[in-house]
C-alpha cells in the first residue's frame, strides 16, 4: 500500500472481496535492514448481499390507460445488480423484461385494472433464481371524456367568408 513513512496510518480501500493478509513491515530510520520486524492481521472483505429498497413511478398511481409510466427499481449490494421486472393483471403474473442490468422499465397499459408489480434482483454472479424482491400496487383507470377546451385557428373577430379551424381538446 505504501513504502516506509513517518506516518503511522494508511488508507486502503479494497476494490473486490476475499480474504486478504495485511502485513506491516517496520524499521528504525537509520536501519541498514530490510526491516527490523512484521507483523500480519488477516482480513475479510465481503460483498452485502442484494437488496431491494423501492420501486419509483415516475407517475403516481392511479392513471389513465395508454399513459406511459416509467418504473425505476432502487436496490443495494451485490457487485453488478440485475433486474427482472413482472406484473400481475389479476388473473396472471406476466414477465414484463427478463434479466438486465437497467433498473427502469417502461410501462404503458392497455386495460383498466388494479396491477401488482414485482420486480426480482439478483447479483450477477448468483446461481439463485433472484436475491431479494420488491412489489408495488398501482391502478389503471379509464376517465370520462372531458372537453379541456377549443382553439381556434383566428382569434375573435374575424370577417365573414373566414374559414376558421376548430380544435376540440379532450381526455378520456
């Protein structure tokens, strides 16, 4: 980590897990030894595990059919997190995207419904079919038509023999 120094402490920041031996070498300054003693301490670096924390909509639930929700998944642990994300429609669980290494997905329903969503993650070196998993409630409802204005082409007053282009603006 460091050659001989005055200072008595050392930063070390490992970059993987495994079990490592630690050795410090010391010497008096004018030593002509290598070194005058050691000694070792044996350390373990682990790897937390996975954990899923919580799943964010961009959109908060209820919305309307046809909207686009985009879905991010917030987990913890492991070395490179993979996530598969499932929704159940009330009669089945559907794999919405297997495996990946994007934490969001993109969702945009067809049909009203109460959905629950499950998204498993796992470490990409694990063997298990996921590590942990997290769900999320969200409904999807179809609104009422609901005129939210009209614009037209020319603003009022205008000359006999206009043609003016009137557009209804809807939701629904």
């Amino acid at each position: 980590l460091r050659e001989f120094s005055a200072q008595n402490t050392v930063d070390w920041m490992p970059k993987s897990a495994g079990n490592f031996t630690l050795v410090l070498y010391k010497k008096q300054y004018n030593s002509v030894s290598e070194y005058d003693s050691k000694e070792e301490i044996d350390f373990q670096i682990t790897i937390p595990p996975v954990r899923a924390e919580r799943i964010i909509p961009n959109l908060a639930s209820p919305q309307e059919v046809n909207s686009t929700i985009q879905l991010t998944t917030l987990a913890s642990g492991g070395t490179e997190k993979l996530y598969k994300y499932n929704v159940f429609n009330g009669e089945e669980w559907i794999v919405l995207r297997d495996y990946s290494p994007d934490n969001t997905f993109n969702w945009a329903p067809t049909k009203k419904g109460d959905y629950q969503f499950s998204v498993h993650i796992k470490d990409k070196e694990s063997s298990n079919e996921y590590d942990d998993y997290i769900t999320l409630s969200y409904t999807i409802e179809v609104y009422p038509v609901q005129i939210s204005g009209i614009d037209s082409s020319f603003q009022s007053p205008q000359p006999e023999g206009t043609t003016i282009k009137l557009t209804a603006n809807a939701r629904g």
